[in-house]
C-alpha cells in the first residue's frame, strides 16, 4: 500500500535512502534530518514538495523516500 503524505505532515528519511542533490556535489540530507511536506501534487500520488528543516530549503521530494513521524492536524 502506498503511503500519500499531506501539506503539513512531519516525516524523515528511511535508513536505506541514499539522497543528494542534483545542483551541487553534498548530499542534501541525513537520514536523521526532518521535512516537512509544504505542498502536494495533484496529480501524482509520487511526490511532493517539501521544506528541509535542517538547511531551509524547498525540494520536490518522493514518498518513497520517507516515514511518517507525525501527522498534520486537521
């Protein structure tokens, strides 16, 4: 079952995502780091854009890619 995240929702890093970013040669997160989901797709169920809140950076991101750790109230 896939996983839909939500503008709002809190999430981190599986342990087994390898990401970077594509615009400079560090990797953009660890796996520790935390992102907040800012916007959703319409449509995909995909990805999503969202803020890391380590460096204050927007990206477009995969579900796949993370785990919720909390939820955005309603």
């Amino acid at each position: 079952m896939k996983t839909v995240f939500s503008p709002g929702d809190l999430l981190r890093f599986k342990p087994a995502s390898q990401v970077n970013c594509a615009l400079t040669d560090k990797p953009l997160l660890g796996t520790n780091e935390l992102v907040l989901v800012t916007d959703s797709i319409e449509s995909s169920k995909r990805f999503f854009y969202g803020l890391a809140c380590g460096s204050g950076e927007t990206h477009l991101w995969s579900h796949d890619q993370f785990d919720l750790v909390q939820k955005a109230r309603q």
